[in-house]
C-alpha cells in the first residue's frame, strides 16, 4: 500500500511531527544507546526505533537481494511502519515484479519515491551519465536518482529516524559504521550491521522468504540494470556495482551525497 501525509490524514492516522525529537532529552546519549543497541539483535533495535520516534520512523528498502529480511521483520512490528523505496526508473524487471510480490505478502506501508526527472528527460538532457566511465557523472546520476528523492520523501513523511540493511561487510566504509548516527539532522539507524551474508541466508530459509529473481543467477547484490551484474569470479558484491567507479550509491555515505537506504 502507497502512503502519503493525505493518505495519512485521510485514513484519520497520526501524522508525523517534525518538532517532536528526542535529540533535546538530555537522557538521549548517542554513545549510550549505540552500545545497547550492539548488544541486541536486529528485532529489538527496530522496536527501540519505533518506540523510541513513533511516527517519525520508517524503513528504506531497495527491494534487493537482502532486503526481504528487514521488510519481514518491520511487518512483524505491533505497529505499521511505513517504507520508502527509491525507484530510479532503471531497476531491472525483475526487482519490479520483487517489490510487487513483498509488498502484497507482507502487507507493507510503501512510498515510492522517485527523481522529478523522468528517466527520458534525464537522458536529454544530460546523456546516459552512467555510461561515460566519468566517477563525476556517476555521482551526478546517483545525486538526481536516488540521494534528491530520498531525502524529499523523508521531509514529506516528517521522518526524524530510518532504518536501512546495511551491513559491515558490504564495504570499507559500512565497516566502519556504528549501529546509530545522525546524518543530515535524522538519526541512521542500522539493525542488521553485525549480520553475515549466512545468517541473511538462514533468515531467508527459516522464515521461507522469496529470494530476489536475480539472486539465482549469480547476484549477490542488484541495483539499476546498468550498473550492476553477477559475481564473474574477478569482481563480487558491492564491486560489481557502478561500472566499477565506486562500491557506495552515496545514500550511505555523509556529506552532500547522503547516507541511507
């Protein structure tokens, strides 16, 4: 199910309150909650995010090769918690047809949020940036497609926290991550840090989750159909992404390229 604010208010549910935060409660110690969530698992540090914002909260998905854990464990939650997707317009049909699949099974609160520029007006006017080999077109790229639309559904939702899949062992800079940090003034909360391809695995078979279409043939991590490709026994994981420019889409790096899905 697709939600807006309207849809919100029209369905008589809360609205999200941007002047309601945490940050000024002088018991919100960052450092503090940052070593209690490492001695919890990836369930208890959703809860402690949705009790914690309320309505503020919501989840990030890309509707990846991971992403059904997290999405079946926000939908097992006492409360709905809305999910933003960033559809690029360049996603591969089959992470489509994933999303339509996860969304219906798990009766998920989805926003999509998507570029103002239509792919094909993207594309006139600046070319295929993906294509140039250039790592400054790429960021431009992922800059329009993925980082600007975020951060636009989240000012629209009023959201003060979300929680992402991220894990350590994806790149150098996940490793380096804490399981919570304030980026951009919300609050990156990371439930799955600490977890292993294995247990994504596991997780997936005990809780007979589909797997991502593309996962049998060779993906271990699936972006826009242009910059992402098989594991070829030269290149796996994040370094099959963009052409090789770059392991990180910007969401999740800080600064002016983001930090998040």
């Amino acid at each position: 199910m697709t939600s807006t604010l309207a849809d919100l208010e029209q369905r008589g549910e809360p609205v999200p309150d941007p002047d309601q935060d945490p940050i000024g409660d002088p018991a919100f110690d960052p450092t503090r909650i940052c070593q209690e969530l490492a001695m919890g698992d990836a369930a208890s540090r959703l809860r402690w995010g949705l009790e914690t914002f309320g309505s503020s909260f919501v989840l990030t998905t890309s509707f990846g090769i991971q992403s059904a854990v997290l999405l079946h464990q926000i939908s097992r939650l006492d409360r709905p918690v809305p999910v933003i997707w960033v559809d690029t317009g360049y996603l591969p049909p089959e992470t489509y047809r994933y999303a339509e699949t996860l969304t219906a099974r798990l009766d998920l609160r989805l926003t999509i949020a998507q570029a103002e520029l239509s792919p094909a007006r993207m594309e006139a006017l600046h070319g295929q940036l993906w294509s140039t080999g250039k790592l400054e077109d790429m960021e431009h790229y992922l800059r329009l497609r993925k980082v600007e639309p975020l951060d636009r559904a989240m000012q629209t939702l009023g959201v003060r926290c979300w929680a992402s899949g991220v894990r350590g062992g994806q790149t150098d800079h996940r490793q380096a991550m804490e399981p919570l940090a304030l980026v951009r003034q919300r609050w990156s909360l990371r439930p799955l840090l600490d977890w292993t391809p294995k247990d994504v695995f596991y997780y997936m078979q005990e809780h007979n989750l589909p797997q991502h279409p593309l996962f049998e043939q060779g993906y271990s991590t699936v972006g826009d159909w242009h910059s992402s490709g098989p594991d070829d026994g030269t290149s796996s994981g994040r370094a099959t992404r963009f052409g090789g420019l770059k392991q990180e889409c910007g969401i999740h790096l800080p600064g002016v390229m983001g930090e998040g899905i």
